[in-house]
C-alpha cells in the first residue's frame, strides 16, 4: 500500500527534525517539497474540475 502525500510529508517532517546528518537532512528536505508539491497538485486538479451543467427551464 502507497502511502498518501499528506502522510508521506508529515512522516518526512518527524525524520527530517531527528536527522543529525547534514546531506541526509538535504535529501528529506527536497522530499518533503515534493511531496506538498503533490499534494498540492492534487489539490488544485480536484478543485479544478468544472461544475456540472445546470438544466434551463
């Protein structure tokens, strides 16, 4: 199972605040950005969906 964005971000996150390794603290951080970019781009793909067409009467 994949995990979601929202999760995959904030695990990155408690990683990221634990990393005493500089380089490997560099990498999650670009992994994190990737991530909110993802879920951003979801975001912006579900609320661009057009609304459905009304009847006229």
């Amino acid at each position: 199972m994949v995990a979601s964005p929202e999760r995959d971000w904030r695990e990155l996150c408690a990683r990221a605040a634990e990393e005493p390794d500089s380089e490997k603290f560099v990498s999650l951080v670009n992994q994190i950005l990737q991530a909110l970019d993802e879920c951003d781009r979801k975001l912006m793909l579900s609320s661009a969906k057009p609304a459905p067409l009304r009847e006229s009467h």
